[in-house]
C-alpha cells in the first residue's frame, strides 16, 4: 500500500513538473563587429539552437540582435534583455554600466586556457626589426582585439594613430593575415597567438618565414556576457548551471562552435579590469597625440 502511495506522488510529482509554464527569458546580443550580424540565416539557425538547449531548462528565449551598441545598454538598463553578450570592444568602451548592474558574468575565449588573449605584431624574416613607417599592416576583421593592439603599438611607438603613418588592410580572418604575410602580399601582420600556434603546428615552414616582432600583455577579452542582478537567484542558479554546462550536449556545442569560442570562465568585475585597463591607456595616449596635432 505504502509503495502503491509513493508512486502515485512520484506520479503526480512528475505530471506537476512537467505541466510547469516554461520561464520567458529575453536575452540580447551585440551583433556589431560580429560576422553574425551579416547572415540572417545564421541568426535563424543560432536561435533554434538557443531554444532546443534552453528547453533543457525549461526556459523559453526571447532573442534580440542590436548593432547599436548605446541601445544595447538602454535595452539591458531598462530589463528589456535580462542578459547581454557582446565582443570585447563593447565591454571595453560601452560596458561598464552592463558590468556594474550584473549578478552574473561570463568571459569567453578562442583558447581553453585562459579567458585573456595575447596578441602577436609579425613581421618577415630578414625584414624590419620594429614597424616601420608607411609599412602595409593586415589585421583580421573578426578579431577586434587586433586593431586595438595596433593603436595601443603606433601611439607608444610613434605617437601616432596608425592610420596616420602605415597602410592598414583588413581581411577576413587571422588565417588569411597569416597567408598574406607568408607569401610576401604584406610586409606585416597582427594576429591572437594561438592563430599562430596553430598555423605553426599545420605548417612547421611558417616559422621560418614569419618571426614574432612584439606582444600584446594577456589582457585582451574575446567577448563576454552578463545577466541583470535584478533577477531572482533561483533564476541566476539555473543560467549559471546552464551556462557551465554548455559543452555537455549536443546543442551546446553547437552554440559555442556558432559563436566560435571554445570555454567560458564565470567572472567577476576584476577579471575584466585588465582590459579595460589597457583600453583606458590606449584612449589617453589617442587623446594626447590629438591634442599634439593641435
């Protein structure tokens, strides 16, 4: 009798949970800078994805896509998406707010062994020592860091913004960077380390046309996440959870290969101050060497 009891709440229990409405969710995504923004079919396949692997937790995503990073901030502020992902360069120049007003953060990256990227300036074998002026320069456009580091390198260096005294080109991606320097069509590039670890790995001939110039500190973020601290912590538990678990399905790594990163690190507002340390740097020597035009 007591077996044929437990069953029956077992049962009912069952019935219960599942009969549950799913929890609606708005969540947002900074598109700018971001090969996504370009595809409306990638975006279709990315939101059925989100919604299989959040019906996992019986949430049901509201997605929205900004290219405008100040409405982004507005729509966070306002709880109109209850988390936002974005590329570094947001967080770095429009982020703090997010930051400030968020129970949950997530920094993601490329590589798997640490959230913060280091960047590469190369340069040909036999060739210049240092960048030189009026030097053709490639940077990959989907990596946003590059640019940043150029800045960062030219202003040190010379004072200078880069566009001012070397030929910058923009390609696709850190690959094509790496071919383009390999085969003589530029005399420098910029690039994440570990697109040149790995080229070196395909191809051992790289190194002995491409030698390393300078580096970036590892401080560069490939892009992060943040979620309202406005929400419930029953809520914040199950993202979190959902969050960690992100590679256990089929789903998950179909998002993570989509947005192309490779591991998340929950972060508190220290791990992104690195960063946006060395953005503020770069911005002050931008700002000095516009008041020396003057």
């Amino acid at each position: 009798m007591i077996k044929q009891i437990v069953a029956v709440l077992l049962l009912f229990c069952t019935l219960y949970a599942g009969s549950k409405e799913p929890i609606d969710y708005p969540r947002g995504y900074l598109l700018a800078y971001n090969n996504l923004a370009d595809a409306a079919t990638l975006r279709i396949a990315f939101t059925r994805i989100m919604d299989r692997y959040a019906a996992r937790y019986n949430i049901r995503l509201h997605l929205s896509y900004f290219t405008d990073p100040k409405k982004a901030v507005s729509a966070f502020k306002r709880n109109k998406i209850w988390t936002l992902g974005a590329m570094g360069r947001f967080w770095a120049l429009d982020g703090s707010t997010i930051i400030r007003r968020s129970g949950l953060c997530f920094i993601s990256a490329r590589q798997v062994g640490t959230p913060y990227s280091t960047f590469v300036l190369l340069g040909q074998r036999g060739g210049p020592k240092h960048l030189t002026k009026g030097a053709s320069v490639t940077i990959p456009t989907s990596r946003d860091n590059a640019e940043i580091y150029l800045k960062h390198y030219t202003l040190e260096h010379f004072e200078k913004l880069p566009e001012t005294i070397v030929s910058v080109h923009r390609c696709r991606n850190s690959r094509i960077a790496l071919y383009d320097l390999f085969f003589g069509q530029t005399e420098f590039a910029i690039v994440p380390a570990e697109s040149l670890k790995l080229a070196e790995e395909m191809n051992p001939q790289i190194t002995s046309k491409i030698k390393v110039i300078d580096r970036s500190p590892s401080v560069m973020i490939y892009a992060a996440s943040c979620t309202s601290d406005q929400l419930p912590k029953n809520l914040l538990d199950t993202l979190r959870q959902a969050n960690t678990a992100v590679k256990r399905s089929v789903e998950g790594r179909e998002i993570m290969d989509m947005l192309q990163i490779s591991r998340q690190w929950e972060a508190d507002a220290s791990m992104f101050r690195p960063y946006l340390e060395y953005i503020q740097e770069t911005e002050a020597m931008a700002k000095k060497a516009e008041r020396k035009k003057r």
